[in-house]
C-alpha cells in the first residue's frame, strides 16, 4: 500500500479549518440579519444609520471574519512546499 504524503494531512486539516469559518460566517450573518431583522421596521434602531441587524451582520460581521481568517492563516496554517519530493 502506498504511503500518503504528508502534505495532504495538512491540506485537509486547512480544509476543515475553512469551512469551519465559512460556517461561522454564516451562523453570525443569519443570525443577525434575521434575528435583529425580522423586527418590525418601526422597532429598528441605527447604527451610523445604518439598521443594527445589517451593520451587525454585514458590517461588523465582515471586519470580524477579515480579523479571524488573518489570525488562523498567521497561527494556524502551515506553508507547504509544492516541489516534488525525490524518491531514495
């Protein structure tokens, strides 16, 4: 049975750590743009005039998944070489 490379355990660890953020984007904007969102417009309070349920989905939401995915590529990923590997 061949070997797998090594970097594959590495690709598929970076995989799951990218849909694991794609999910959590997700859950975050749903959460408020239909949660703080399904109010009635009369009950809608602004943020920068903006309604709080987009500026916290969309606005702020963004800014936090720009800082995540900065933090988990500095911390958490591993660069990998892409050169063939010579077989002894």
């Amino acid at each position: 049975m061949e070997e797998t490379d090594w970097r594959f355990k590495i690709a598929h660890r970076e995989a799951l750590i990218g849909v694991g953020l794609a999910l959590f984007n997700f859950i975050w904007w749903f959460g408020f743009a239909y949660g703080l969102g399904s109010r009635p417009v009369e009950e809608y309070s602004y943020i920068f005039g903006l309604p709080d349920w987009f500026f916290y989905s969309c606005i702020v939401g963004f800014l936090l998944i720009c800082v995540l995915v900065i933090v988990i590529v500095k911390f958490f990923f591993t660069a990998v070489p892409f050169d063939e590997e010579e077989e002894l």
